[in-house]
C-alpha cells in the first residue's frame, strides 16, 4: 500500500462518467507509472485504475471502499472481471511471484468468493508461499487459510477432483489421517488421471494404521475407554511406539477405568516424547493424589506451573 498515491476524480469526470453517488470522496489508487500518464494526452487509462483498485482490494479485502471499486472494476471488465484478475494472477505465478499472485486471486475473491479458480488458485499459492517460509507464525498463518480456501472448494464443487487432492496432502501433513483418507476417497470417486490415482492409492495404503490409531483416539476422546483401549493397545510395541500421543490417549484410557499402575507410566512415556505436554502431567497429578503420593504429586503441579508461567 506504500507503493501507491492515493487521489481523488474530478468534479468535472464524476459528472461525464455519471458516478458523483457513487464515488464523490472517493480515494482512488494511482501508482508510480500513472502519474507520468497523466501528461500524455490519453491521460491514464479506465482500465489501469481498475486494476489499481483491484490490487487494493487484495492487499486488503476490508478497504473502506471495496464497494465503490467493485463497481468500477465490473464497469471495466464486465463479466470477466475475474478471469481478468485470475488471468493476471496466473502471470505472476509463471515468474514465482507468489505474493502478486496472491493479491490477484484475493481480488478475484473479493469480486465472487466463490469462483473456482480464484479460491483453488488463491490455495494453490498459499501452499507454494508458506513452503518457502521461514517464520513460525507466517507459515502457520498461510496453513490455515490455504486448508480454508481447499475446504471452500471442496464445499462449493465437489467434482473438482484438484481440490480434493490437495486437501488431503493439507490433512496429511496436521496429522489428521482419518480426514486425509476421507478426503482421498473423494479424489478417487471423482478423478480420472491414472497417474494421481496410482499416487493416491499409495499414499492411502500408508496411512491404514495411523487412520486406525486416530480411530482410537476419537474413541478415548469421545469417553468410550475400553474401545480405545482395543484400538490403541496393539500397537504399544509397533512402529508407532514413539508417538507420544498414542501414550497419552492410552493413559486416559487406563486411567479412566481404573488401571492407574499402566495409565502412570503410558504418561511417562507420552511426557518421554513431549517434555512439555502439560495435559500428560495434570493427569500424573491426579494419578497421584488418588494414590496418595504427595511429593510426586506436587513434583508435577510444580512443573505445570513453571510452564504455564513461561506462557
């Protein structure tokens, strides 16, 4: 937004254009280049300030004039106003400039939230940007609005195939396998490209143990102890032995009914794999006042506290 001038059209434009509601007061965008057109005869063309204030309405969606430009941007480009920002979008892409591309697509969403391939594409290079990144909060950012803009396209059409491919990847990589072969399922119903499909097939013979693990936390988690406990038990001595949620759930589990000598050291291995998981320590905490054991009970509560303070 530094990048650019803001200005007003004159009374006398307003007036020829027919637009004095709509745009009297208005800011208008201009950027470096346009003030060297405003010598030239033609001036500065309609459609170069249609696209100005497209790119402000993608750096910010919210702009208090989104409205007004939405108008001029439809009066310009008529019903392909978002393949125009789609088109421009998919430009910058073939250059990797991803954050131009970005503020196309989100201008395309801001005129039709739901067309297609503004919300795929607008995925599509949130993924591409947040691979690349570096900071912690950056990446997680972008995470979460790409699995938003994946959903969206899953909801909004269910055939596109795309979407559902890559929103499995998106669950894949949170770990939320049972999502992951759900979404896949729908890629398979929907996609006829051999190749993806051989991928697919793959990926989701992969994933058939974590699938049921994950299985069994939703039963721990959904109070049915002893089901998570059938789930969950064989695989104690399995490939998965060092996730340290598989412990955790195990311990609420054995906890739960009452099998407190397995459910204490299922936490203990589940803290061995994640030293700070202060749910693992609150239930080790009350394993031990049940027991009785004071000093190991105020141990934990002494550590929830230096790490609860540390937030």
């Amino acid at each position: 937004m530094e990048a650019l001038t803001f200005d007003e059209f004159s009374p006398a434009f307003l007036s020829r254009a027919g637009i004095e509601d709509l745009f009297s007061g208005v800011s208008i965008p201009l950027r470096d280049g346009d003030r060297e057109a405003f010598k030239t005869p033609g001036g500065v063309q309609s459609s170069t300030l249609a696209e100005n204030m497209a790119r402000v309405l993608g750096i910010d969606p919210k702009f208090k004039y989104r409205e007004a430009y939405a108008v001029f941007i439809g009066r310009n480009f008529g019903s392909k106003a978002v393949d125009h920002m789609t088109g421009m979008a998919k430009e910058h892409i073939d250059r990797e400039e991803y954050e131009e591309a970005c503020i196309c697509f989100r201008a395309g969403l801001v005129l039709q939230f739901n067309d297609l391939a503004a919300m795929y594409g607008y995925a599509r290079v949130l993924r591409a940007m947040y691979e690349d990144g570096k900071r912690e909060d950056y990446v997680g950012n972008l995470k979460a609005e790409a699995i938003d803009y994946f959903e969206m396209t899953t909801e909004y059409y269910p055939h596109f195939d795309m979407g559902w491919y890559y929103l499995g990847y998106m669950y894949l990589n949170l770990g939320l396998y049972v999502k992951a072969q759900l979404a896949w399922d729908e890629y398979l119903r929907w996609s006829r490209d051999e190749k993806d499909r051989l991928e697919i097939d793959k990926r989701l013979s992969q994933i058939e143990e974590p699938v049921e693990i994950e299985k069994g936390y939703n039963a721990v988690l959904a109070g049915r102890w002893s089901k998570g406990l059938e789930i969950l038990e064989p695989y104690k001595d399995s490939k998965y032995s060092d996730w340290w949620p598989l412990w955790y759930y195990i311990g609420v589990a054995c906890a739960r009914t009452n099998r407190l000598d397995e459910a204490e050291s299922a936490f203990k291995r589940a803290l061995k794999g994640s030293p700070r998981h202060i749910e693992s320590m609150k239930e080790l905490a009350a394993i031990y006042e049940t027991t009785g054991d004071e000093p190991n009970r105020k141990k934990y509560l002494d550590k929830i506290k230096l790490l609860t303070q540390d937030v």
